[in-house]
C-alpha cells in the first residue's frame, strides 16, 4: 500500500511542476524552447525506472539514477539512464519529425503563393 501511496503522491508532485512551469515560465520563452522544455521535463519526470536488477518495484527513472550516483555504482547509472535515454529518443525523434513536415508544409505554401 505504501509502495502504491508514493507513486500518487510523486505523480501529483510532477504534475504540479508541469503546471507550475506552464503558468508561471513559460510565458517568458518563445514557442520553440518552450516546447523543447516541456518535453524534456515531462521525460525527466515520468520516465519509470528501476533500481537494481534484484528488486522488482518500479521508481522514477531520475531517482534511480540519482541514487545510483549517491552509492557511486558507474554501471547503475548506466543501466538507470537507459530508459530515460530511450523515452527521450523517442519524443524527440517525434518533435524533430513534426517540425521538419510543418518546415516543409510552411515552405510549400510560400512557394506557392
């Protein structure tokens, strides 16, 4: 039950910080940084990892990689990072795809007219 309560709590906390960095930061970026920031705090925050090999819990992926660092485990962080590597590669190999047809779609139709 407890294991189930802190993942709760730990997702209501990243979603306040998603709301927070919408509301309050960002207003002061433009639409390019502020859509890059988005992305990369949402991976950052609610990527699932896992601690170690023995253990079958999930944690988020920044923690895990953070405590590995804490017991200085070189290839804990590596094996941590991995997903966040893979979910990172993927949001933005799908942003990256997005703005390269909205490039080519604006470029067309400036041709054009």
């Amino acid at each position: 039950m407890a294991y189930a309560m802190a993942w709760i709590v730990y997702l209501l906390m990243a979603a306040l910080i998603m709301v927070a960095f919408e509301r309050y930061l960002s207003e002061y970026l433009s639409h390019q940084p502020r859509l890059f920031i988005r992305a990369l705090l949402a991976v950052g925050l609610f990527t699932p990892g896992v601690v170690s090999a023995e253990t079958v819990y999930m944690v988020p992926a920044c923690i895990a990689i953070l405590f590995n660092v804490l017991i200085k485990s070189g290839l804990g962080v590596v094996k941590a990072s991995l997903p966040i590597l893979v979910v990172a590669s993927v949001v933005f190999g799908v942003l990256l795809f997005r703005e390269s047809r909205r490039q080519a779609a604006a470029n067309y139709s400036e041709n054009n007219s």
